[in-house]
C-alpha cells in the first residue's frame, strides 16, 4: 500500500470491516481482497455478454457490460492515482458498478422495473447491492461476497446520497432492507473512492458511445461537428492527419476527449480539494458537496452530449428496433414464469413462493436480471417458443 495516500483517502487499516468477521489475508489488504472477489463472481464474469447499448450478437467489436465495466477500472484507477487516493478500492467500486444490470441494457432495465413496479420496482444499483451481499453464493460462512463497508457505500451511493440533499426520489426497496441489517449512511456522501469511480463512468460511457455509434454508422463524423468539445477535437484530428484512415481518426479523438475529460476532472477536483481541505473521510463524507467533479463548462459539454446520443443514437430506428424486442423478452419471460413458478430451475424455485405472489416476483425478477443477453433469448426460445425443444 503506498504510503502517501491523501489524509482524506480510505485506509484499509482503517476500514469499517465487513459484516461477517474473517481474518485478515496475509498477501492482500482489505480493498485489494474486495476487488479480487468481485472480479472472480459469476456476476462479473456475466459481463461478457451483457449489453451496453448493442444486444451481444449484434457484432464483435461493440462494447459489452465487461468491456464498459474494464475501461471504467482503468479511468478510475489513472485518477485516484495522482489525487493519492487508494487506487485498489475505487478500482473494486468500478468493477462492481454495473453487476446488477438486467440482460438488453436499459431495455431490459425498463421492462423489468415496469414489470416490478406492483411489487417494489426495481434499480439496478439496489440490484448490485442484492447481488453482492446475496445473490452471489459461493462461501459457506455466509451469502454474497462479505465486502467491506466502504466497497458497499460506495456501491450504492454511486450516484451519490440518496437521501436529504433535496432528494424526493424515494430509497430502493432492497437497500431500504439491507440498512436494516447494515447501515451505510443513505444521506452523506460516499468516500472520494467512490465519486471517482462515479465519474469514471460517466466519462468511459459518453465517449465510447461515440466510439460504437460512428462504428455501427448511426451518424457521423461530420454530425458531430457542433458538439462542444467533439466537433473541436474531431475538426483538430482531422486537419492535422488529413489523409489518414477514419477508423484512426476515430480512435485518436475518442482517445484526446477522454484525456481532456480526465484532466478537467482533476483540475476541478484539486481546486475543490484545496477549497473544503478535508483532514479525513469522515469528514469528506459530512461535505455538502462532492469533491471530485467535473469543471462546469465540461458538465454543460456533458449534457450536450448526452443529448446527443440520446437523438441519434438511442432512439435510432435500429436501436429501437433491438430494444422492442429485447423489452418483449423480459415482459414474457417475467409474465410467464411469475404465473408458472414451477418452470424456474431447481434452485430458483425453492426461493419463490406461489404464483403471482411479491416472493415470486421477486424472485424471478433476480433470476431474469442475472441473465446474460443470449440466456435471454434462449430461455425465451425453450419458454414461449411452442416448437423448441425444452431442456
């Protein structure tokens, strides 16, 4: 573990534990411990063939669940190295961001919460929670991987508190539940950690989708000439290698957005840092504010963006076209096998209750929501199809 870590950085001498008390590892401290399991989950390893906008057999060379997930890691992992924050734990919180996402990314996210809704809804942050502290059964002593306090936090507060600072958005159901059993201070703000894996996301998901949506012809370079930002870097790529294939273009604007997002990141952060001067993470946590953030003018850049992919990429015909189908999926899938508990697997149907009732429900909706995009659909195909094959 360095030795210069910022005096507001998470320590693993000096982390909340874990729910279930193990001793320590000899080669690994807390963190490091945290970010292996995750790694080494089935949850994690589902990834691969998860959707980040294209359904997985839609192309080889679209970004997945993983590869989102991966790139994620490396940003957030480049940023709390020069802040002096503890590099292994907002690594772990970036690998674990994504494990409750449902199979068709947002599609399957939005059929699954409307399908919830009678029965509690559904977040897939509150599913990442689930999935790490329940869902994931591979240790005797105890369900889920027993992370550390600090990797839950962070975990759920992804997106920051989720209660007080103005929030009306009412607390997920499974996280209400698990504070019962854990409290993880729903109303502060999570470690510097955490807001820097947060912000890693944002920046790995905007500017890929860029990336994926020139590749699948979606729009175009020249489309995206007014963007702020962007269209700046993409013009300056373009003068300065006139002649050079497009496909290089592409990966040398994406790769020149994502170093100025990351440096705006951390001249923001440090002026906010030496601004507030936190002595420790408690104190961080107190902060009305987050001190990791991006400048204004880039937030005004990201919303521009944003808006963007959401006209041109989003809601293009052929993506629309992939998450109807996708939607109509999980909708029969859930509708089915809510009605029709006996055509779980084993292990699943000793978890749920009797048709139609809340433990089915929500015991199918964790069963369609670890599934990868092609179990979707082949669970589909054996479930609804009349003619295939069962097994």
């Amino acid at each position: 573990m360095p030795n210069n870590l910022a005096p507001f950085a998470c320590y693993p001498a000096r982390s909340r534990g874990r729910l279930y008390h193990e001793a320590d590892s000899a080669t690994r401290d807390c963190f490091q411990r945290d970010r292996d399991r995750i790694i080494h989950s089935v949850a994690f390893r589902r990834l691969e063939y998860k959707t980040q906008v294209f359904v997985n057999h839609e192309g080889d060379h679209f970004r997945t669940r993983l590869t989102h997930t991966l790139e994620v890691a490396q940003i957030a992992r480049s940023i709390a190295r020069y802040l002096n924050l503890n590099e292994d734990l907002a690594e772990a919180l970036a690998l674990a961001h994504d494990l409750g996402h449902p199979p068709f990314g947002h599609a399957g996210e939005d059929a699954l919460a409307a399908e919830m809704q009678p029965f509690g809804g559904f977040d897939h942050n509150a599913q990442s929670l689930k999935v790490v502290t329940n869902l994931e059964r591979r240790y005797p002593a105890f369900d889920g991987l027993n992370l550390t306090w600090e990797t839950l936090e962070g975990i759920v507060k992804h997106n920051g508190p989720l209660i007080g600072h103005g929030i009306a958005r009412e607390v997920p159901r499974d996280i209400r539940e698990y504070m019962g059993v854990y409290d993880l201070e729903l109303g502060s703000f999570a470690s510097a950690e955490a807001q820097v894996a947060a912000l890693a996301d944002d920046i790995a998901y905007n500017n890929h989708d860029i990336d994926d949506g020139l590749r699948a012809g979606l729009f175009s370079i020249a489309d995206l000439m007014e963007l702020p930002l962007v269209g700046r870097i993409f013009h300056d790529v373009q003068a300065e290698y006139t002649n050079l294939d497009p496909s290089i273009q592409i990966h040398e604007a994406i790769r020149r957005m994502i170093g100025e997002w990351v440096e705006d990141c951390l001249t923001e952060s440090l002026n906010r840092i030496e601004r507030v001067a936190p002595k420790s993470v408690e104190e961080l946590r107190t902060l009305p504010d987050p001190v990791i953030a991006s400048s204004y003018e880039m937030m005004r850049c990201d919303a521009a963006i944003r808006e963007f992919l959401r006209e041109h990429m989003y809601r293009h015909y052929k993506v629309n076209r992939m998450t109807s189908k996708a939607r109509r999926v999980v909708r029969e899938l859930f509708t089915l096998l809510l009605a029709e508990p006996q055509s779980l697997p084993p292990e699943w149907q000793r978890r749920a209750g009797k048709p139609g009732d809340e433990v089915t429900a929500r015991t199918v909706s964790d069963y369609i929501g670890g599934m990868t995009d092609r179990f979707a659909i082949d669970e589909h195909v054996r479930l609804i199809d009349v003619q295939a094959r069962a097994s």
